[in-house]
C-alpha cells in the first residue's frame, strides 16, 4: 500500500528521496559570495577617482535583507575586515560601517518585520550613501584630502547597482538551496 506524502515528488514529476541542501553550501554560499564581491571592484577597473560600487558591502546588504537570521549581527566584523584589505581602505573602516549596517539592519528587522521593495530599496539606499560618505569621512582622517563631490559617481552608480546585486543574490539563494542526494 503508498501512502501519498512519503516520497517527495519534484515539479519534474521525478521522486525526490533522500535530497536535502548541502549543509555546507547553504552557509558558505553567503559569506563566500560577500568575499568574492569584494575582491571583484579592485580586478575590474584601477581608476584615479572611486567609480566602482563596493560590491561586498552591497551583497552584504542584500543577504542581510533577503535573508535576516542568515548571517549573524557580528558577521560585520570578519566580512569587513576582509573588504579592508582588498578596498584600500583604512584598516578598520569597513569593519566599524559593516558592523553598524549589520547593527542598523537588525533593528529595523525588529521594528519592521513586515516590509516591502520599497522600503528595502529607501534603506538600502540609506545604508550605501552612508557608507560611501562616512569611508571617505575616514579616508581623510587617514590623510587623504578628497572633496566630497568626487564620490557623487560611485554613490550614484552604486544606488543604480543595488537592485542587480540584490537580483544577483536572490540567484544565489536559490542556488544555495538545491537538494543533493544524501548519503548516510
């Protein structure tokens, strides 16, 4: 006698038994796009001025909005840390933006549990030109001397690079998620 409910049946039609997410991918995938998306501003263009988005701290805003409890609130520390070293940056400038992010992000989530594109794009949109003004802010302090129009271009192509990196990520998060064969 089959009993319905016992053997998973994909769209396909196919059975599905014994299939279950890769552990490992399922929470690797996350920090290891982050820091690849990192490492990728400074391989594509080497440029006099900032033009590039800073593609990690985009790809942790979007993890962290797509998926809240994925990435703890200290994750901020280490993913920084590695942008720091990869961004030019003064070391310890994105491990104290990213923690603040992931700070910020965990008390909207808190106090907005119900939200929709558009205040996750107003907010996302908050967090990056905060980031790009408040890094050149120290940047400065470091001993650099850029005004503050010089970063017009890389917040304005960051802001309209958002919602590809958010798309970019949602892939990601399916990806992360497809069952493979379980073997005990």
């Amino acid at each position: 006698m089959k009993f319905p409910g016992f053997v998973k049946v994909d769209q396909a039609g196919r059975k599905r038994i014994n299939r279950v997410p890769s552990p490992f991918l399922a929470r690797g995938l996350p920090w290891a796009s982050v820091m690849i998306s990192s490492i990728l501003p400074g391989m594509l263009l080497i440029a006099s001025a900032p033009i590039m988005p800073p593609l990690g701290f985009l790809a942790f805003v979007a993890w962290r909005q797509l998926r809240p409890g994925l990435m703890p609130v200290w994750a901020g520390l280490p993913l920084g840390f590695f942008d720091d070293l990869f961004s030019g940056q003064p070391v310890g400038s994105a491990v104290l933006l990213w923690s603040l992010a992931a700070i910020v992000l965990d008390e909207i989530e808190d106090r907005l549990p119900w939200r929709n594109f558009l205040t996750e794009w107003l907010v996302a949109i908050g967090l990056i030109v905060a980031y790009i003004v408040l890094s050149l802010f120290i940047a400065n302090i470091a001993g650099a001397s850029t005004p503050l129009h010089v970063i017009v271009p890389q917040i304005v192509i960051s802001l309209l690079c958002y919602p590809f990196v958010g798309r970019v990520v949602a892939l990601a998060d399916r990806f992360r998620l497809i069952p493979f064969r379980e073997i005990r």
